[in-house]
C-alpha cells in the first residue's frame, strides 16, 4: 500500500495549514513517546471555519509518517471532502471521533490511543487510583465508557458522548484512553497527563509494595477547584510548542 504525498500548503487557507502543522507535531511526538499503537489510533482536529470538518491520519501509516498535507480532511459522515484526496481513514477511528466532533462543536481536538499502561489502567475495576501528582492536572475528573466490542456501531456514539459529558478526560474500559481539547494544546497535554498517570500506576503496582494513596481531602480540594469543565486558557500551549521546537530540530518534514 501506497500513501500519496500531496503538498497541500498552497491550497488550504493559512488556518486549515497551522492546524494541519499542528496535529501532524501530536502524531510524531506521541511516536517518539511510544504511544503509537501500528497502524491504529487515531488523532484528530476540526478545521477552523463554519463546515463541520476535521482532519484524521490516513489509514495505514504509522505515526511517524503522518505529515501536515497527507492528513485527509473529512465530515462528518465520513466521506473525504477532497474530490482528489487518495487516501482512506480507519472506519473505527472515524466512529469514535466523529462522536465528538458531531456532538461538541467547542471541541476541536479528539486524541484515542491504545498504550499497554492505558489498557492496563482501563482493564481495572477501579480504573485510575490517585497515586501521583499527575492525578492532579485531572481537571474535571476522569470519565469511563463500558466496553462495547469494536468501534463499528453507529449507535454507540451517542453512548460515549453520554458518558464524556463535560469531562476533558474519558478511560474507556478494555480499549484505551481517550481526551479532547477546545484547542490540540489543550487535548495534547490532557493525554500526557492522563498517560503518565497510568503509567506510574502500573509501575507503582508492579512493585509490589503497599500504595499510597493521595489523601482523600486532598483530591477533594482539587475537585472543588476545578469542577468538571473546568478550563484554563493556554493549556498545553508552552508544552506543545516546546515539543515542536524539538521536532524543528530533529524530524522537521513533519511540517511538508
């Protein structure tokens, strides 16, 4: 299979192309974090302006090949809205992030991954235990959605979106985690906090000792501070923009 690489950065307004940019930065630095998962997982953004479309990776690239023209715009039925785009989307991935986009206009980034500390946390009864400080960027609280089998159905969007609610961040049992942002900054640095929370727990469990868990006033103060819904301006914008820095530096095709 073949991925055609077309230069987009003349025929898309100058908004379409710095959000391409920037969605086509998550996809390198979640492969350098190894958070890739194949050909599988998906991120996706809406594209500035009042069509309701958004861009998501080609189906059969790896992260690290996804770059800022050869993500594929489409709406929201699925359809490719480039009479000549060539490439095909993953019609799971679609499902999941189709859900978000149709039903919360105010979101403009979906970010679905399926890493072995993710799935760890989501496979357990309890989910995600306050075990350390990234527990308290959280902010909002943590949302679960029972697994359904396959991403396949239709019908399950409605549900998923149901147990999103104002959350930023959404565990979905069996499958992975799943965090969405008013901007990529945002959904970008909600998913590495959410991440190296589960990660940590694993590891602590691993080890085998007695956990230690955030006291429980403590998490309330947090909670009380920052409801569900709550949102800071500049999220994730530094963090993200350092990344990119990195990737400038290193691997800075990500940007044709």
């Amino acid at each position: 299979m073949s991925i055609a690489a077309l230069d987009r950065s003349n025929s898309v307004s100058v908004a379409e192309w710095n959000q391409r940019v920037k969605l086509a930065a998550l996809y390198r630095i979640f492969a350098r974090m190894g958070w890739d998962d194949l050909i599988y997982t998906h991120i996706s953004a809406r594209v500035p302006g009042p069509e309701e479309h958004f861009l998501i990776n080609p189906f059969g690239l790896m992260y690290e090949e996804v770059t800022a023209s050869n993500l594929v715009k489409i709406d929201l039925d699925g359809e490719r809205v480039d009479p000549d785009e060539p490439n095909q989307i993953n019609y799971a991935g679609y499902i999941i992030h189709s859900a978000v986009h149709e039903a919360l206009p105010e979101i403009h980034c979906v970010v679905h991954l399926h890493t072995d500390s993710g799935v760890a946390v989501a496979s357990q009864k309890d989910g995600l235990l306050p075990l350390s400080q990234y527990n308290l960027f959280q902010y909002g609280g943590v949302a679960y959605h029972d697994y359904e089998g396959l991403a396949l159905d239709a019908d399950e969007k409605q549900r998923l979106v149901a147990d999103l609610g104002a959350h930023h961040m959404l565990i979905l049992r069996n499958h992975g985690t799943l965090t969405v942002g008013e901007t990529v900054d945002e959904a970008f640095f909600h998913m590495y906090n959410l991440e190296r929370a589960c990660k940590i727990q694993i590891a602590a469990q691993a080890g085998g000792a007695e956990l230690a868990l955030i006291p429980e006033e403590t998490m309330e103060v947090y909670r009380r501070e920052r409801p569900v819904g709550t949102r800071f301006a500049g999220y994730g914008d530094l963090e993200l923009a350092a990344w990119m820095r990195k990737l400038d530096r290193e691997e800075p095709d990500f940007r044709s």
